[in-house]
C-alpha cells in the first residue's frame, strides 16, 4: 500500500466511478481498477460493490476512507507547503554566555528583520558545552570563544574582546604587575575549560607559570563580587565590568602580557547551509 493507491481510492469514491477517476488522475481505466484489486488484496477486503449502474462503498471500504481522509489532507497540506519549508524551519544555535550576552541579542535582531518567520532557538552553555552539542549534531551553528580544539568543524573568527586583570582599589597599590607576581597572589578565576581559563592558563604555560586560585567559580559575577570584596585577583572580560570601572568599584592593573579572547563561529563541515541558515552565518561574521 502506498499514497498512490490511497489518491486513486479517494477518488474513485469522489467520482462515484473508475472512468471518471481515472479521467481526473490521468490514468487508464485499467489502472483504477488495478490499483482498487490491489489496495482490496492488501486490506483483505472488499472495499466497493460494483452494482449494474453504481460502485457502493462496502462497511470496510467506509472505514478505510475514514482512515484515509486525515491522512491525504495532510499530504495535500504538505504540498502547498513543499517550496517554503526551508524558509520556516527552525534554527538553532548554541553560544557561550559571554557571546550570547554581549553579541547574539543584537545578531538575532538583525536576522528577525529578514527573516521575521523563522524561529531561532537559543541554548546558552559553557564553550565546551557548547561544542559537543554542536558535533552531536543538536544545533546548526555554536558561537564560542577561546581555543577550539581539533574537529569536523568550520571555524569563523568574528570579533574579539580584552581580558583584564581587576581588583579593588584598596587591595593593591600599583597599576601594574607581572604574570608571574600574580601568581603569588590570591586569584578568583572561571572554572577550568571555559575559555576565559583557558586563555589564562595557556599564557601562563607558555610562560612556566600556573595559576592556583583561591577561588572558581562558573558565574563570572560571583568573582566581580568577591573582587570588589577585596578577596584578590580577578582575570574577567572588560565588557562585564564596565559599570564597576566606571563607578570606581574595581581598578584594572596592566600586565606584561595583552590577553584578549576571540570570539567563532563554527559549524559542521558537512552541514547543509539553507537560505537562511547562510544569512545567518553573514550576519554572525559581519559582528563587530
């Protein structure tokens, strides 16, 4: 049984006859009539009685049709909407939450304006996250920061923002120090393998140093808040401390090092990029 045999049943009771049904599907009479034998041979019943000047629907060929109907008005549903599919399904899109904060709202808003249809779902996860659910194939695009490490990926940066070393104003008195006077210092740090860390770690690596914090933590506010407290060191991006510098609540102390993250675009290297799906990307690389 396939949807043919369904269109030609269908019809055959619509036009109340095997010539007429197959004028309408364009078909020869021969066929009707050989793809009824079939569907009856199938459903091992008799679903029409062929009197003298009629075909009558039989109880079973009743309740086949009811069958039947919901199913051909979804199939005819489907056609009407065939060419536009692409166009209406939705996007997804996993980012870390320094990226999801500072860039995706403004990313979204732009995309909504040429694409005001498609829904775009948002899963906002660490950067390592955020690239198994990506190789899983559970969402179309990851935006992420930091290193990304080798895989079956296409990779775009797009922008990039400054790591610096806070403190509060009273807990230090210099406006500078070295990487290696840090580390004998207190320090409140993001949790190893978020992509903060990861660049600091990876500094102080390439320098024979490491970093023992006093304190981790996954929330990035928690260690504004413990800075600000006078607790130590804290190595966070400028753009979630703006206020605070502002307001005098914390004090950037220059490095012998610029640390700054740059912030991807990846996707699958076997991904089919639809129509949307490729404005998105353009809009994403175009991000400042």
């Amino acid at each position: 049984m396939n949807l043919r045999h369904l269109l030609i049943f269908k019809t055959v009771v619509d036009t109340g006859s095997f010539t007429k049904a197959a004028k309408q599907l364009f078909i020869t009479q021969s066929g009707v009539s050989h793809a009824i034998r079939e569907l009856e041979q199938q459903t091992n019943a008799v679903l029409f009685d062929r009197l003298s000047k009629a075909i009558i629907l039989t109880p079973a060929g009743k309740l086949l049709l009811e069958k039947v109907i919901p199913i051909l008005s979804l199939y005819y549903d489907l056609e009407k909407q065939i060419d536009v599919l692409e166009m209406s399904a939705p996007l997804k899109v996993v980012s870390s939450i320094t990226i999801a904060t500072f860039w995706l709202p403004k990313i979204l808003k732009q995309f909504a304006s040429s694409y005001p249809n498609i829904k775009v779902e948002v899963q906002v996860v660490s950067a390592k996250e955020a690239l198994a659910v990506l190789e899983c194939g559970e969402a179309d695009l990851a935006l992420v920061e930091g290193v990304v490490p080798p895989g079956p990926f296409i990779v775009i940066d797009f922008s990039s923002y400054q790591l610096n070393v806070l403190c509060a104003p009273d807990y230090f008195a210099d406006n500078e120090i070295t990487l290696k006077e840090l580390c004998t210092h207190d320090l409140l740090l993001r949790e190893k393998g978020s992509a903060t860390r990861d660049i600091i770690d990876s500094c102080l690596y390439l320098r024979g140093l490491a970093a023992y914090p006093k304190w981790t933590s996954v929330n990035s506010k928690v260690l504004i808040e413990a800075c600000k407290a006078g607790f130590g060191f804290a190595v966070l991006p400028t753009l979630l401390v703006t206020e605070e510098l502002k307001h005098g609540t914390l004090k950037t102390v220059e490095t012998d090092e610029l640390l700054y993250n740059k912030t991807k675009l990846l996707y699958h290297q076997e991904k089919y990029i639809s129509e949307p799906l490729a404005k998105l990307i353009d809009i994403i690389g175009e991000a400042e």
